[in-house]
C-alpha cells in the first residue's frame, strides 16, 4: 500500500491446483485473519487467480504486482508485515 495514495494493496493467492495443495488453501485464512487484526478491510484487495506456470516455486502469492514464491503458512505473517503497511 503506497502511502502516497490511497490505493489498496492487491493481494493475489494463486488458486491452481499445485499452490493451492501446498499450502495457499491455509495461506487464504491466515491472510484474512491478518486483515481482520490489523483492521485493514477496504485498504487490502483479497483476490485468487489461476496458475501462472510457476508451480515448482509455489506456493506464490503476489503484492501489488510482484509475485512471492515458497509462501508458506507458518512465516506468512511475517512476511505480510513486512510487505503490507499498516496503518498507525
């Protein structure tokens, strides 16, 4: 999330069948518990998409744009602190 604007991070889960098994089905709650904590529905876009062909790396999540590979539940939160801004 730019904080020159007030645009929403898009936050993109790939949805085929190989991320999804290895780990983006647990990635989705813990994306939306981590929404719901930080109170930033409306200022993070949650979308799933189709397989983007990366599938050895996954599971791949991409933030506005740049796609993230290996994103495994356990470090997500991590990983969404330090990519996603939270307002203060």
């Amino acid at each position: 999330m730019s904080s020159e604007t007030n645009e929403p991070t898009e936050l993109a889960i790939c949805m085929g069948s190989s991320c999804f098994s290895r780990g983006n089905k647990r990635n989705i709650k813990v994306i939306q518990e981590y929404i719901d904590m930080h109170g930033l529905c409306g200022k993070i876009v949650l979308k799933g998409h189709l397989c983007e062909g990366l599938c050895k790396k996954g599971p791949n999540i991409t933030v506005d744009g740049e796609v993230y590979s290996s994103m495994e539940p356990d470090s997500l939160m991590f990983f969404l602190d330090d990519h996603i801004k939270v307002p203060e």
